[in-house]
C-alpha cells in the first residue's frame, strides 16, 4: 500500500480508518513517499502540483507506527542526498524502536534539480553522495565504535542509541531504475523497489539488476535481493497480473490507489486489491 501521505488521505481520522483496514486486510507494509518541496509552477519531471499536500513520511509512519501492530512502515521512496544522514539515521532508529522493529527505509537519489537546490544539494554527484550516505548509516548504527570518514560526511568519537531493533540497522530498500541505482541496490540494499506501467518494464529492470550484479559486489549480510514493483498505470491489478509478477520473481506487489482524492474510494480500492499477494 503507497502513497498515502499525500492528498486528500492524509487526515488524522482517515489515516487512522486507512491504516487499519489495511491491516485487517492483510497488507504487509505501508509505504510513504516524500517531497519537502516542489517546483512551483510545476515541471514536466515533478510528480504533484506545488500544491498538492505530502507530508513528512517519517512523521506520517510514526502516527501510523501507533494506530498498528503489524504492518510493515516503509519510506517508498525517502530522496537520500537531501536528508543529513547521522539525523535521518536517529530519526529511522528511533521509529524502528517505537514501532518494535517494524520500518524499512526506502531510498533513492532524486531527480527534481529545482528540489534538490533548495535545500542546498546540488544534483550533481547526487549518487555518490546517497552511497555514502548509506555507508555512513549503517557504521552508526552497526559500529561498535562508529567512525566514518568520506568526502560528503565524517565523523568519528560519536555513537548514537537506542541502535535499531535488527542487530544489522533497518532495512534498506534502493528504489530507481538507472545503472546506477540498480548498483547501488545490489552493493547496499536488503531490496530494490521499482515501478512501471506493466510486465515489460518490470523485465527490462530486471535485466539491469541481473548486469549491475556482474559489475559490483553484494555483501553477504544483505541476504538476497527483495523485489518490491509498484504498478502505475493502470493503478488496477488484476489476480493474473499478481501472478505474472511472482513468476518474475517479485517478492512484494505494492499498489497505489491514485488518485487520491476520496478516502472513501480509497478504501474500497484496498478492499478490492486485499486478496492479491503484496
């Protein structure tokens, strides 16, 4: 379940009535996107008008960490190079405690130039940077003695706790489709999360994962690679697509009940989708 951190379900009482329906349907996780801010007037690349309210996904899954028990609280995506990377660390760990374990940090480079200026990331080299952001997270929080020391973040003679639930940090889950984000997916992240409008753009991004897997390691303690596919048009999912998409090898079906702009059609949209695996 996507996206509902934006529009018109993002209310206190509708996030409250959503989240949990969504668990008593057998959702598995819930993901929320994220923009701080958004070209104005809008650009062909941005997603939403300047307009359209997004709040913060990780104040919206710590609303949502406490009206549930079980489901999964995902960032699908959190934009990386925008965030500091030792507070964005507190702030995950300090959601995974509170939510006994329960997050996965989703991330991804960004594309929006005008976003990123803002708030004084420049977009080039925005890769680089949102590697060793991952690298720098990971030390504090699986470090005995955390130290870091690269050429957008150092540190050393620091520590931070409560540390997250898994003895590892969270999970990280790598969205994006470029070579250089299925890198990164498969050097850094327990998961991949992509999206598209069918079965052939999900093969064709499974061909670069397979090519990016050639061309870097992948850490033992990562396990191996889940896949996570939002379909985006059509928003509607049928039982034979579910299956076409676990034959490829999706190990969760994330669906996304656009437009948003009725809670009400939001929610039978989850009542339709709840028997299909995700």
């Amino acid at each position: 379940m996507a996206g509902l951190n934006a529009k018109a379900t993002l209310g206190p009482a509708d996030t409250v009535r959503l989240a949990r329906l969504a668990e008593e349907l057998g959702y598995g996780s819930w993901w929320a996107g994220d923009h701080v801010v958004l070209p104005s007037p809008r650009v062909p690349d941005s997603p939403m008008e300047a307009t359209d309210p997004i709040l913060d996904p990780l104040v919206h899954l710590g609303y949502v960490a406490a009206v549930t028990e079980r489901i999964e609280l995902a960032t699908g995506i959190v934009i990386l190079p925008q965030r500091n990377p030792l507070v964005l660390a507190k702030q995950v760990a300090s959601l995974d405690v509170l939510s006994g374990g329960r997050v996965a940090l989703g991330v991804g480079a960004g594309y929006l130039e005008p976003e990123l200026t803002a708030v004084g990331v420049p977009l080039a080299r925005r890769g680089a940077r949102s590697d060793e952001y991952l690298d720098a997270m990971t030390a504090l929080w699986t470090q005995p003695a955390p130290a870091f020391h690269g050429e957008f973040v150092s540190f050393d003679h620091v520590d931070a706790h409560p540390r997250p639930v898994r003895a590892g940090g969270v999970k990280i889950v790598v969205g994006g489709h470029s070579a250089g984000a299925l890198r990164r997916a498969v050097s850094r992240g327990h998961g991949w999360f992509g999206n598209g409008s069918g079965v052939a753009d999900l093969e064709r991004h499974l061909v670069g994962l397979r090519r990016a897997a050639a061309q870097v390691d992948r850490p033992a303690r990562l396990g191996r690679l889940e896949i996570n596919w939002l379909q985006l048009n059509p928003v509607e999912l049928t039982e034979a697509d579910a299956r076409r998409y676990a034959e490829l090898g999706v190990d969760r079906l994330v669906v996304y009940p656009l437009p948003l702009d009725d809670p009400a059609e939001v929610a039978d949209f989850l009542k339709r989708h709840a028997d299909l695996p995700h």
